[in-house]
C-alpha cells in the first residue's frame, strides 16, 4: 500500500468505513462508500458504472443537494485511465462527469475537482472498486442463473403448447398462443403468422405493430426448393427471422419474429433463437393440420347430413307404392347410383280414371339433381295439374324448367298418360330414352321422342304420340341407368339387349321382371360399381 | 412502431397500484420501474401492480421487475402482483418472483395482504 495514499484517508474516513453495514445489498453499500468517496474528494457527487458488453450502466450514485443525475448509461467513454492523472479527466460532455477508470467499470464524479492522483490507488478506491467486482460477480451469476430458470420458461412454454394443441381445436386460441409465446420467448418486439392460400401466403395475425398484409416468397434457389420471405415483412424492424410453418415438408405458413431486445436495444437474432423459433413453427403446423383435418371431418358431416336429408325428400317425393288400376298391373322402382339421385319416376291419378306415368333423368348427380327433380315434381303437379299431355303442355313445362334451372341442367322426361277404359296410351317424350310396348305377340313398338329435353332452351316444341294397348300389352319405361350400364371393358347393355328381356319375360309378374333384369344387368356389369342411377317402370294391360 | 406499454397509477396513501396494459418487455419494464422508483421516493412503499391488460412478458421484462422487488425488498417496502394470465403467473413461479412478491387472482385480495 502507497503511504503517501494512506495518509491521504483521514482515521475519521477508515471509522466511518468500519461503521458501515456489509449486511445490506451491494448497491447500499456501494452508495454509502460513495458517499464517502465523494466527501473524501470534495466532489459534488460521485457514481459508479460496471461494464458489460462493452456498455458502462449505472449502479450506484451519491449526490449533493442540486447536484445533476449521472447518465443511466455510458456508450465508448473516455475516461483517465492507469497512469493517467484524473485531474487531467475531460468530462462527458458541457457539465457532463469526469471518468476514472477502474476494473470492471467507471468511477464518475461532478462538482468541485478534488480528485488527486492519488485517487486511482487510494484504499477507499480500492475499496469501491473491490466491492464493484464482487457486484459484478454476484450480476454474473444471478445473470446465468436467470438464464438456467427461463430455460425453464420456454420448456413449459412448449410443453403447454403442445397440450393445448392436444386439447383444443380452436385455431384461433392456437394461433395466439404460438405466436405470443414465440415473440416474449425470443425477447422479440414484433411477431406475425402468415397461412398460406395457395401460391400466397396471408397475414393471420400480428403483435406489437404492423405488418404485410400478403407477399408470395420466391420458392427457387439453384433449383432447390428454399423460402424467402420479404424484408419488410414486419416494417420498420432492423432485425426479422421468419421460419416456414411446415407439415410433412408441405408449406402452410410462416412464423416471424422482429428485433431481439436487450437492455441496451434491439439486435439480431442467434442460432438458439432459430431453433427454438423452430419449436414454434413446428407447433404451428400441428395446430393448423388438426385444425384442416377438423374442418374437413366438420365439412364431410355436414355434406352428409345434407345427403341424407335430400335422400329423405327425394324418397317422399317418389311413390311409396303402386296405385290400383283396374284391369292394369304397374310397377315402379329405382335405384341411384349415390346416396341422392336425378332420376325420377311418378303416378300421378287424373280425373276419369285416367293416370300419368312419368319418368325422368335429370342432368348431373348429387344434391343438385335432387334439387332439380323436386322442381319438377311441383311443377309437373302444378302446371300440367289433371289436362290431357300434349305438346302445349311440355312446351309450358319446358319453360319454366328452363327458367328454374342453371344453363347447364335440363330434363329427359317421358309423360305418358293412360286411359285405362279406352286402352289407349297418349305420350310425350321430351328427349327421354324410347319407351318399349312389348305386344303379347312379342313384337316391340316404340314411345319415340317429339322433342327436346325439358329445360334445354327457352321455347322448345313437342308431338304428341298414341298408342291403343291389347291384353298382355307390356309398357317399360326405363332411364339410361339400364341400356349404358357397361361392362369393364365398356361394352354397354344396350336396347336390344333391354328388348329382348322384355320380350322373353313378358308374361311373367312385374316384380319377376325388375328382378330378372337387375339379376341380368349384374352379371352383365360384373363388379363394375353403378356407374348412374337405374329406373324402371312396367305397366302391363292384364284383363282379357 | 412498436407499441408501448400504457400505465395508469392510482395512490392510496402509501400504496399505489399500477395498471399495465401492453407488452412489458424492456421499453415497458424500464417505463415501470420510472414509475415504482418515483412512488418510492415519495414515501409510497406498498405497490400493487395489476397486469390484467397485459397479455405477454418477455425475460427483459421480467429482470427489471426482479429488480423492482429487489429494490423494495432494500427499502423494506411491500410489492404485489394481481390478474395475470395463467402464462404469466406460471412465468413468474418458475423465474423466482413469487418468492418475493405476492401473487393474487384479484385486486381486492392483493390490496388486503399489501394492507396488513
């Protein structure tokens, strides 16, 4: 120890020294021997700064009365340092500290300059100094401890994330969760979650400022697949890392976070932040795959709840059974090739006896041809009600189907009307499938078209045909489920095959018929699924 | 423009709550210590800080509200957290602070402990 520095502390000093208490914090003690140091050095106040990453922080002051604060922080001070002497110290700045520098950090002083050279190795220095570095060890291991416990945070972070995801499938809860956890476990300022819609990627949601509200990344570099995303993706960032949200090597989002904060400001990102970013997006795109798969599994019950309730119309519309005809047997039946078809058959009783038979093939499948066949059922109800069917009467059906329905939709129909006391069959055949009149004889005549679909265009004309039916006359009237259904190798059942079925089984009851020709046209068809829906409806004249 | 953290201080006496709403991270937590320091040195030494408009806490934050408690664990005065997010208060467990700072569910039953 210097003796000319010994004597330079005053008994008084080294008392007030002794009467200090070292059982309080070290920024206590550090003010109290400032306080000392001050009064020692006549100053007007005196501070001291620790260094660290090469910034110089506040931690303890002492002031006299008016006397002005210390800076918080120090950024590249010039201070008097080993061998320099500290009266010889330029201040910070115009009324700004002087700087002495010591181990580990600064010695600051205002006011009255009383700091000899004497100063930087005097005990009470020493002391100040001796103290700084046991402040400083104590930050470094309260600071690694600090980083050991939140390394605690982000696995419980994780941990309760992935529960979440387990327990929930609400994407929007999720998606807030992930992104709020990413921003505060990344000590990120700003934070987005982009999903992707197609060849673009659309802003879901954003924390602590703006960003933009879609971008396209470039997608290719030296031919591999690698993601770019925009740099002003979180505007007014320096520091953005944005990770792709990834499901089995398929894109469905990006997760980004925006400038890295410390005490001193913002900086970049580490290779440990990517990772646990990482983390993150992984999360994300389980989250936003079970949420996909739920809305689809949502989707499919709804599609079928709608089937089912479109069956269930479609089966009221359709007879539930035969009506009586004296002097007629009659059948009807069909069978769609889904859940819900376009086909269409009805009886429908007139005035006098007489009955309308009718069978249709809507255009397409599905709810849509439901859809289309339960407008025909009304409007065939309503529009051509108890007259005789002509052509006048399609005509007006024409246009109103035509109008009802999309461009693209219209209706084969067959309306037959049967007068059971005069024998005879008046029809119209609006582009349906020929109807087939197998005589008792074996011969076959046909119910030919006279005019367009229903629905086809806005005006369309119809004939009327007429046919005098004889005892065991049989009338089929059958959609085109029946002649194309086709083998695998495409060979289509065909008229003449229908035909000659007719022929051979006319005689035999009207269910022996349907079953007969669903036996055929499975055999025929081998395992080929129905490929359209089937109808069949036999009327046969039976007295004698 | 990152968005900063709002504080509205309502004084009691010698106890303050302090409501936050926003991100406390560095801006915010140095914005609540100003504002802690500033009561203390105006002899108010019990505070209550009720974060219910504060949905996320990032490790900047949370040092400098360590240092918070540490400073008035110094001045023997009294500090208290209410309405946080299960998040938050499971952070606060983990990362040491509710060994020295009281945790609560609702404002009446922190202001009752800082009380006695």
């Amino acid at each position: 120890m210097n003796p000319v520095a010994t004597a330079a502390i005053p008994d008084e000093v080294w008392r007030e020294i002794g009467d200090l208490s070292w059982e309080g914090s070290e920024s206590t003690l550090m003010e109290s021997l400032l306080e000392l140091w001050r009064d020692h050095y006549r100053c007007e106040g005196a501070a001291l700064y620790l260094r660290r990453d090469g910034h110089y922080r506040l931690e303890a002051s002492s002031r006299r009365g008016s006397c002005s604060r210390f800076p918080a922080g120090l950024e590249s001070p010039t201070a008097a340092g080993p061998g320099d002497s500290p009266a010889d110290a330029a201040p910070t700045e115009d009324g700004g500290p002087k700087l002495l520098e010591v181990p580990g950090g600064l010695i600051a002083w205002l006011g009255a300059d009383g700091v000899t050279e004497a100063a930087p190795s005097d005990p009470l220095t020493l002391l100040l100094v001796s103290v700084l570095r046991s402040f400083e060890l104590r930050k470094r291991l309260k600071l690694q401890s600090f980083q050991v416990n939140y390394r605690g945070v982000e696995l419980e972070a994780l941990y309760d994330v992935g529960l979440a995801i387990a327990s929930t499938l609400d994407l929007e809860a999720l998606s807030e969760e992930v992104l709020l956890r990413a921003v505060s476990l990344l000590d990120a300022r700003r934070g987005a979650l982009y999903l992707r819609e197609g060849s673009r990627y659309r802003l879901d949601r954003t924390f602590g400022g703006d960003a933009l509200a879609s971008f396209e990344p470039e997608t290719e570099e030296d031919g591999r697949r690698k993601m770019r995303v925009p740099d002003d993706l979180l505007p007014g960032t320096e520091h953005l890392l944005a990770l792709p949200v990834e499901f089995h090597g398929d894109p469905r989002g990006v997760l980004a976070v925006g400038d890295r904060e410390s005490r001193h400001g913002v900086g970049p990102f580490s290779d440990r932040d990517r990772r646990t970013l990482m983390l993150f997006a992984n999360q994300a795109a389980i989250a936003l795959e079970n949420a996909r798969l739920h809305r689809q599994e949502l989707e499919k019950q709804r599609l079928e709840r709608e089937m089912e309730l479109a069956a269930e119309i479609q089966r009221q519309i359709l007879p539930q059974g035969s009506p009586h005809v004296e002097g007629y047997d009659l059948m009807g039946w069909s069978r769609p090739a889904r859940q819900v078809g376009g086909d269409y058959f009805d009886f429908f009783e007139l005035d006098g006896g007489r009955l309308r038979v009718t069978v249709g093939d809507v255009t397409g499948k599905g709810i849509p041809a439901a859809l289309l066949v339960s407008t025909l059922h009304s409007s065939l109800r309503l529009l051509l009600g108890s007259d005789p069917v002509d052509g006048e009467l399609l005509s007006r059906l024409n246009r109103h189907i035509h109008e009802s329905s999309a461009a693209n939709k219209f209706i084969t129909l067959l309306v037959a009307e049967l007068d059971p006391s005069a024998h005879r069959l008046r029809y119209v055949n609006a582009g349906h499938n020929p109807g087939l009149c197998v005589r008792a004889d074996g011969t076959v005549a046909q119910l030919d078209p006279g005019g367009l679909p229903v629905g086809m265009l806005p005006q369309a004309g119809y004939t009327t045909g007429e046919m005098a039916l004889g005892s065991g006359d049989l009338v089929c009237l059958y959609s085109d489920g029946i002649t194309e259904a086709a083998t695998p190798e495409g060979e289509e059942f065909g008229m003449r095959r229908l035909r000659e079925l007719l022929v051979r089984e006319r005689e035999h009851p009207l269910p022996e018929i349907r079953s007969r020709l669903e036996a055929v046209l499975e055999d025929f068809v081998q395992d080929e699924p129905q490929a359209d829906d089937e109808t069949l409806v036999l009327l046969r004249r039976c007295d004698t | 423009m990152t968005e900063s953290l709002k504080l509205r201080v309502d004084r009691r006496g010698n106890l303050a709550v302090v409501y936050t709403e926003g991100y406390i991270n560095n801006q915010g937590g140095e914005e609540i210590a100003r504002v802690a320091y500033k009561l203390l040195d105006d002899d108010c030494s019990r505070l209550l800080l009720n974060l219910s408009g504060t949905k996320i806490v990032n490790s900047i934050g949370i040092s400098i509200l360590i240092e918070i408690i540490e400073k008035m664990i110094e001045v023997d005065g009294k500090l208290a957290f209410c309405c946080l997010t299960p998040t938050i208060e499971k952070t606060f467990h983990i990362m040491g602070l509710a060994q020295y700072a009281g945790i609560y569910e609702d404002e009446q039953s922190a202001l009752g402990a800082l009380e006695t």
